[in-house]
C-alpha cells in the first residue's frame, strides 16, 4: 500500500511538517465547511494517482506546472513487508528513482518498469492486468471524466465496453482461463478483415452469393468447351505446352492480373485528379479592379490587391503539389506499363505452337484468362464463407466458454453490492444490478431509481463490491462523487469505507452534515485538511488578485 508521499512544492508548516502518511483502509482529505474550491482535494487525490504510474496529474491538472512549475513527488509503498521509496518528477514523468529510507537516489528505472515492480507485489501479474488497468477505472477524480453513473467499467470517455469487461475478468482472475478462446476469436477476425481489405484494395473477383457461384460454374464450362475448340482450329492441343510451358503461362498471368488492376486503378485516379484540376483552374483568382475602382473610388484597392496575391501564391502551391502527385501516379503507371508489356511479349512466346497464328493464341489465351477469373472468384467467394465460419465458431466458443464465469461474476457482485448498498441504506432503497451476458458489453441500472444522489450511492456501492472481491488494489473517491449522496446514505458509506483493509482515498467538505459518528470516521481518517491560506500548494491560484485600488 501506499504509506507516504510528499514534494517541496506542498505547503508545509507545524501542522503540516513533512510527508502526507497514508494508512490501510479510509484516507481522506478533508475540506471546508463552505465548500472551498481551488484548494486542493482533487489535486490531493491527482497527486496520489501519480504515485501509482498516472499521468493525468500533468495532463489534466496542467495549471498546477503553469503556476508552481516543475516538481518532484517522493513516494513510498509497503509491498511484501518492504518499504519501497521512489521518486518522480513532473518533467520527466517516464522515469521513476529507487531510493534509499532518506530519498537519496540509488538507480533510475522506466515507469513500466515501476509499474510492473507494484503491480506484481499486488498480486496482479498472472491476471493478465496492469497497475494501471487495474486501478485507473476506479480512482474517479473530477479532471478524469470517468464517474458515468450508468456504466461503472467506463475507465475514459472513449473507452469501450469490451475492455471494460476485459478488466472484469481481469480482477477477477478469470481473465486467463478464457484467454486462447479470445486469441483465437481475434485470429478469426484478423484473417477476415485482411481478407476483404486486400479485396477492396486489389480489386480481385469474387462471386457474391451461392447463385452466382453456380452462374459461374455454368461459364466455366461453356468457356473451358469455346477455348478447347479454339485450340482445335488452331492445332492447339494439350500435347502442344509441356507442363513447364503451362506452368510458366500461369505465373506469368498471376503477375499480370494484379498489374493490370493496378494499372487500371491509377488510371481512374489520375483522370479524377485532371478533372479536379480543370475545375480549379476555371475559377480565375485574378480580377481587373478597373470597373470597381470607378463605381467605388474610395475603395481599398492595394488591399484587395494584395489578398488576390495571396490567392495567386496559394495557388501556385497547389499547383505544384499536384502536379508532383499527378507525375509520381503518371511514373508508378509507366513502369507498370512497361512491365505488362514485357509479360505480354513473354506470354506470345510461351503459347507459341507450329501451326496457330497469332490471333488464335491470344483468343486462346483471353478464354483461359476469363476461365481463371470466374474460377478465383468462386474460390474466393468460398474463402470468405470459410473464414465467416471460423469467425462464427470462435465466437461461438468464447460465448460458450464465458457464460459460466461472467454468470458466477455477476453473481458475486450483485450479491455484494446487494449487501452493500444494503447496509448503507438501511435495505431502504433498491440496490444496482450488474448483468454481463457477454465478453464485450455489460448493463448496469438502479432499478426504478434514476435520481442523481441514487445514481452515485450506486457507483459508489459498485466500487466498495469491487473491492472486496476481487484485485481492486483500492479505490479513490473525489467530492463531487459523494457529495449528492443523501447525508443518512453517506452515514452507511462512511461505515463502509472505515472498515475496509484495502486503501480507499476520499475527497469530501462540509462534514458537519453528517452524524457525530461519520465526522468522527472522517476527521481520524484526515491525513491532510485544505482551508484558505492552507492549500495542498499554499495558494490558490484561480482567484482574481486585487489591484492597488482595491478593485478586481
């Protein structure tokens, strides 16, 4: 667990002399009776997710560089029934300091390094789960935007529900018994995805249903029958290619075709590209300021003058850009004309026979061509069914292979929080209910019960069930979690939150709201107390400074 953390750029004095001391269980930062703002509570609790690898104590609290500049934040965590210390600073956040007791550096490791040191000494290595996985969906600090009272696996703003119930897993240690279904399942769908890609991008025939397939069946025979005559009348027969011949034909045209695409492709682009260019180019940029000059004497011809300049400029620019585009697909397309004419020279001289001309060979050739081309397109059209297949049996036995454990999960949890929520509403109110009927989206509600002071009870109650069943190294509530919470709710809450043996960090002002009992559990609890004049930093710095005239 976290046990200390301090930086020279804290304010400090007789009540506040040294490290902020952390214990197990409830730590809080208390505030003000008036509900003070910009004096530290969610920063406290920024500064604490920076001690556990985070980065959104620079990214998201950017005003604390801007008005204090960069600092140092020393650390220690008891792992294993060691005291481990470290030092970390704001501008070079990607390197972490071993230290000795007193601070002084003994060697520099990567913060992967240092996450993967705390997380393992958690526990958390052979889950599958990072110290940052685990603990960032539930350190709900204001700047992090991730307290969405209907899905309580949200770690971000964009993050998905299938991560979520990746970390699920994860915490739950079930993660690793499901792990070849999901690798096999992401294989499936690797290998169709690069499938209809290399599709979209070659451009290669594929029959699109079972009807055309047999369409094309019908054209190959019809086909193979016109091409076998053909070889008749011109005394091209089997005997005529050896093995070798034919084979060296066949690669030849499978060089061939993807050229000829290609070559078709660059073809198409390069006469959008003309055309677009004829467009700009008849809408002239240059104007004659005769005629408004003479119907507008006082006008500010220099100044018109000087923005059709900038046009002109502008224009020459893209003109240049495209004309350096336009040569590099006009290059790509000579050389690939070149080589097509190559293979077609090649290819005359592999189908050479005694006594066929060449206008049977190329009718010859071209039926054969149009042969193979039905016949990959009915080849690729029953890839795509065999990979759709692969795709739908891995998912079908990650669904089978999941049911029970996301079954037991959701299980323990509504049975947890259930008894939680319970507890703190006196079994008054109806407590949230999780469902996760599959590996990549989950439901979560308060039944009939939607209030805002509900709705945080709620996802409070979650992450107090998290952390008693599963990995959850502990959790961080800030003020604005709490503080639409029923004070009565709160009472049960604060119960909750004293008995935990796992770290739970809290944010909260205006105690005196609550029972003798809950500000007693608050104020023991207290390791830091924000008030004006006694900010986490000294100073709050988003107030206006007066003027000399006293004025702001």
């Amino acid at each position: 667990m976290l046990v200390e953390f301090d930086s020279d750029a804290f304010f400090h004095d007789e009540q506040r002399p040294g490290p902020l001391r952390l214990s197990e269980g409830l730590n809080t930062v208390l505030g003000t009776e008036n509900t003070e703002n910009s004096i530290g509570k969610s920063t406290t609790l920024l500064a604490i997710d920076f001690c556990f690898g985070g980065s959104d104590y620079i990214d998201k609290a950017k005003d604390v560089v801007k008005n204090i500049g960069h600092h140092e934040l020393r650390f220690a965590f008891l792992l294993g029934g060691e005291t481990h210390y470290f030092r970390r600073a704001t501008d070079t956040p990607n390197t972490v300091t071993l230290c000795d007791k007193e601070y002084r550096a003994l060697r520099t490791m990567t913060l992967e390094d240092f996450k993967g040191f705390v997380g393992t000494q958690y526990g958390l290595q052979d889950t599958g789960i990072t110290l940052r996985q685990a603990v960032s969906n539930f350190f709900r600090i204001w700047q992090r935007k991730n307290s969405d009272v209907d899905h309580p696996l949200l770690a971000h703003p964009r993050d998905t529900q299938a991560d979520g119930v990746k970390r699920l897993l994860m915490l739950f240690d079930e993660y690793t018994k499901l792990q070849g279904f999901m690798a096999a399942k992401d294989e499936a769908v690797r290998e169709l995805d690069l499938f209809n890609a290399a599709g979209r991008y070659y451009d290669f025939p594929r029959a699109r249903n079972i009807t055309e397939v047999k369409n094309n069946t019908q054209r190959i025979e019809d086909l193979e029958t016109e091409r076998d005559q053909v070889g008749l009348r011109a005394g091209l027969t089997a005997k005529d290619y050896t093995s070798a011949q034919q084979a060296a034909i066949n690669e030849v045209q499978a060089e061939r075709e993807p050229l000829l695409r290609r070559f078709n492709q660059l073809g198409r682009q390069i006469n959008a590209m003309r055309q677009a260019k004829g467009i700009s180019s008849d809408v002239s940029l240059t104007k004659k300021f005769d005629s408004l000059r003479e119907f507008f004497p006082e006008a500010n011809i220099e100044h018109i003058e000087s923005i059709e300049h900038f046009h002109r400029s502008m224009r020459q620019v893209l003109d240049a850009e495209f004309k350096a585009e336009t040569k590099q697909l006009e290059e790509e397309r000579g050389r690939i004309q070149q080589r097509l004419d190559q293979l077609s020279a090649r290819l005359e001289d592999l189908s050479v026979a005694p006594t066929a001309t060449q206008a049977d060979i190329r009718a010859y050739s071209e039926l054969d061509r149009q042969i193979r081309s039905l016949r990959n397109a009915n080849n690729a059209f029953h890839d795509e069914q065999r990979l759709r297949e692969a795709k739908k049996q891995a998912s079908e036995a990650l669904d089978e292979a999941s049911k029970s454990i996301l079954k037991d999960i959701e299980h323990k949890l509504n049975g947890a929080m259930q008894r939680l929520d319970g507890e703190i509403t006196r079994e008054e109110r109806t407590s949230p209910r999780i469902q996760v009927p599959a590996i990549d989206k989950y439901s979560y509600e308060i039944e009939n019960d939607s209030g805002t002071g509900s709705t945080q009870r709620g996802l409070i109650s979650f992450d107090l069930a998290m952390l008693e069943t599963t990995l959850l190294p502990g959790v961080a509530h800030d003020s604005m979690l709490v503080q639409p919470v029923e004070d009565q709710a709160f009472d049960g809450i604060a119960q909750v939150y004293a008995r935990q043996r796992k770290q739970v960090f809290l944010a909260i002002d205006k105690i005196s709201r609550y029972s003798e009992e809950t500000q007693q559990i608050l104020t023991k609890s207290a390791f830091i107390h924000l008030e004006p004049g006694r900010e986490l930093f000294g100073q709050s710095w988003s107030k206006k400074k007066r003027k000399a005239n006293g004025s702001e």
